[in-house]
C-alpha cells in the first residue's frame, strides 16, 4: 500500500499496516501528512511466521497506537519486522514491540527525528530478543532513535541520549544529533580543569565519539590514562556494573594503555558474584587479547556459567591452548554455546580443530553449520586434505553441500 500524502486514519484489527503472515510479503509506505495508525495486534511492520513485513513513514507528526503485540517494528517465528519513521515528534504505544524479535526473528525500529514519546507494558520492546529455548536459539532485536529529545517508560532500560543491551541479542541506541551539534562550541570551552575528579573525567571520556567531541574524549582519555591506579579503583568500585557500550569501550583504552596494572584486577573479576561484574570482565579480557587470562577462563569455563562470553573472549585471545575446550564444546546441547565455539575456532586458526569443524557442518542448526564453515574457510589450506577425505566418503548432502561451498572459496 501507498500513500503520497495527507493526514491519514488507519484502523484495523489484525495482520494490517505494514504486517504479513505465513511466507508473504507486506508492506505500506506514507510519504506525508500526520497520520493516526490503529490496530490490535500483528500490525504496524510485523512479520508473522516465516515472513516479512514493512512500514515506512516519511514525514510528519504520527501516532501509533496496537494494543497486542508484536507491532511496530516486529518479527516472529523466523521473520523479520521493520519499522521507519523518518521524521516528526511521533508517539508509539504496543504492549509489546518497537524493534523485538521474537522466537528466531529480527526485528527493526528506527526513527530518523523528533521528539518522541515510547510506552511499552510488557517485557519485550524498545530494541529486544529473546532465546527460543525449545529450537535453542534467539533472535536479533533493534531500535534506534537518532535524533530529539524523547520519552520513555521509566522502568525499562532504554532512554534518551542512552545505549543498551537486552535479551538474546537485542541493542538500543538513542542520540541526540541536534544537542551534539548545538553544544559543541560550549563543550569546546570548556575543558577538564586540572583539579576534575576521576568520576568527571570518566563520564567526560564516555562521550559519544563524534564530530567535536573526539578532542574532548581524547583529551578525557589522556587523563584517565594519566590517573592510573586512581582511575583503576573507581572504575573497579564504581564502573564494573554498568552496561553501557561507551563506558565499556573507556575501560578498554585504559586497560590497552597500562596492560601491567590493569589486567591483573581485571582478571581477579573472572569469578566475582555479581554476574554483571564477571561478564564484563570476561568480555573486555576478550577485546584487550590478554593472553594471561586463558589459563583462569579455562578454569571458569568448567563451572558452566557465563559459557558464552567465555567462548568468544578465548576466541578474541587468540590461543590455542583454547583448542581442545572450544571443540569439545561443539557437541554441547545449547545452539548458542556451540556456533560460539565454531567462530571461535575460526579466529584461532589452529588445525587441529579442523576434524571437529567438518562434524560440525552436521549439525541440525545451519547457524552452527555456517559459522563452522567460515571458520575451516579462515583456517583455508591446512584444512584441504581433511575436507578431500570428508567428501569422498560422506554420502550426507548437507555436508556435501557446505563442503562444496568451502572448496569455492579456500581454492
């Protein structure tokens, strides 16, 4: 459906405005006008079971209102939801959606400007994903508002000018472009004084890194830097817990910048309580390549907890001590635990995991199966008499037909 302009009323029950079900396409785009959407449920760029659908609003000043969902930017049961709004201060109200994919599903909500206004009553919504534990893995859940001063229900994780995580793979992002740009002569005068305290520097260092603030993140980088064991004990008592990107992506210059003070903390972390402290650890001995922790994740790795994280941070580490753990990990019962180690093994390159990989391409899920593919295409020549001998002897077309697709890019 198209509509080139005018101030629209669209009202429907289910399965309407931008919304497919069962292997179909759907799709509505709005160029212009303010326009009120209605409906009750599966509506508003949903996809619905093994389908796509589509809403793209151009312009002006929208209300979206579906009582039931997944709406508004939502997929379910292998599909995929999108939701576009470019411009206008809209308001959007869903018990459940805004860029959430549900059961295997990508879900997609952007909204380019405006000051906009999001309420959500269930668990699920503003850039969410959960794991479907009867297939045994999840989905891919986005939102993003990137532009304007916005509104949120107070207790879920998203808000204004704010990065955030949730679910099995659900990312949200909200900035502000016009604050930036209108700001930017102020923050310019206005450097760290000598006497800022640690805390003022770390929140100056975690800046959006863009347009001019790069020079005061930088310089507020520096600092820190320059701060050593202070900016360690604050960032340990105070900053471990947090689960923002840019807070994360601070600690990491800090640690690549004075890797004999603060490596050592961080991998006393390892086995802390608090699962937010651990896991954030584990992740930034992962992107920091520090090859001391692969002995103490090794040992983690056998309580079965944070698996997940400890498999890709020994895959960033790049060690092949890792080896004959992340392989046995490619039988686990857990989809998720297993195409980890597969792209982990990648990273490392080592052949001995080649044997593991080809059985791997056997596997029920395709996700474990491509990322096994990847991983024997990164290990590339050392892998070619293993994967001769797999294909002359193996009657199994699934992994005759990964194997084909290997050959046609390692020769």
């Amino acid at each position: 459906m198209f509509d080139k302009e005018g101030n629209d009323f669209y009202n429907a029950d289910v399965f309407a405005q931008g919304a497919s079900y069962w292997y179909a396409l759907g799709g509505l785009i709005d160029e212009n006008g303010n326009d009120h959407y209605l409906a009750t449920e599966y509506a508003q760029g949903a996809g619905i079971h093994c389908s796509v659908g589509y809403l793209l609003d151009e312009q002006g000043d929208d209300q979206y209102f579906s009582r039931f969902g997944p709406s508004q930017g939502s997929g379910h049961d292998y599909s995929v939801g999108v939701l576009i709004d470019k411009s206008g201060n809209d308001a959007y109200q869903v018990s459940g959606g805004q860029g959430v994919g549900l059961n295997n599903s990508v879900g997609i909500f952007i909204d380019g400007d405006g000051d906009d206004t999001y309420l959500t009553t269930e668990q699920n919504g503003q850039g969410d994903a959960n794991i479907s534990y009867k297939r045994n893995f999840g989905g891919i859940g986005i939102f993003l508002d990137l532009n304007g001063n916005d509104y949120y229900p107070s207790k879920r994780s998203a808000d204004n000018n704010k990065i955030w995580r949730q679910g099995s793979i659900g990312i949200g992002l909200d900035v502000n472009a016009r604050q930036t740009t209108e700001s930017t002569t102020i923050m310019e005068k206005s450097p760290l004084a000598l006497e800022s305290s640690v805390e003022e520097i770390f929140k100056e260092a975690s800046l959006w890194e863009v347009g001019s603030a790069k020079i005061r993140v930088r310089v507020a980088r520096c600092e820190l830097i320059k701060r050593g064991e202070e900016a360690l004990e604050y960032i340990i008592a105070q900053k471990m817990k947090t689960n923002q990107g840019l807070e994360l992506r601070t600690i990491k210059e800090l640690i690549d910048s004075l890797p004999l003070i603060t490596k050592p903390k961080f991998i006393a972390l390892i086995n802390h309580p608090n699962d937010t402290i651990s896991t954030n650890a584990i992740y930034l001995l992962g992107e920091t390549k520090t090859k001391e922790a692969v002995t103490p994740l090794l040992k983690a790795l056998k309580k079965d907890k944070h698996s997940g994280t400890i498999l890709w941070s020994l895959g960033e580490i790049n060690d092949s001590r890792a080896v004959p753990a992340l392989c046995g990990y490619l039988k686990h019962k857990k989809e998720i635990y297993r195409r980890t180690a597969a792209a982990a093994l990648g990273k490392i390159k080592d052949p001995a995991s080649v044997p593991h990989l080809i059985q791997a391409l056997s596997d029920p899920f395709i996700t474990v199966r491509l990322a096994a593919e990847q991983s024997l295409i990164n290990i590339n020549e050392p892998a070619i008499p293993y994967l001769e001998n797999a294909y002359q002897k193996t009657n199994n077309q699934v992994l005759r037909f990964h194997l084909q697709r290997i050959f046609s890019k390692i020769k």
